[in-house]
C-alpha cells in the first residue's frame, strides 16, 4: 500500500495534523524541515498555513511539497 495524506489541518506556528491512509494521525513540527530555496516562502507563519491536499499529500501555492512517507517519519510533536 502506498503512503497517502488523507486529510490535515493547521495545528499552529509550524506544526500540521495529518491523517494517512493506514490509520495513523500524527501532528509534525515542519520548522526544522523547511530547508532550501523553495521552502524559504514557508518560514513565514501566514503563507505556512495556506497549504493544500495535492497528490496525497501536503503542497503550498509555490509547489513545495513533502513526501507523504517523509511526513509519515518524522516523530509526532503533539
């Protein structure tokens, strides 16, 4: 089975809810994430929580994204 974000919503600074596909739900902390030129927009706090549900997982109006397995790893910051 593939690795999809089913749904997310905005927690707060730069922490998101997703739900994925195999039943786990987890709030991620993206700050220490945002890393490189096309994440650079993403560091300020209003434009981070504008993201959409693309392609299975999280992207912003740049097209900034992050895999659905690489949010799946990170550790949950609730």
């Amino acid at each position: 089975m593939f690795t999809e974000v089913v749904k997310a919503e905005y927690v707060e600074r730069y922490k998101i809810r997703l739900w994925f596909n195999n039943k786990v739900t987890k709030v991620v902390d993206l700050l220490p994430s945002l890393k490189g030129i096309v994440f650079e927009p993403l560091k300020n706090v209003d434009y981070f929580r504008r993201f959409t549900l693309k392609y299975n997982t999280i992207e912003w109006e740049n097209g900034a994204d992050f895999a659905p397995e690489y949010l799946l790893s990170l550790p949950d910051a609730s």
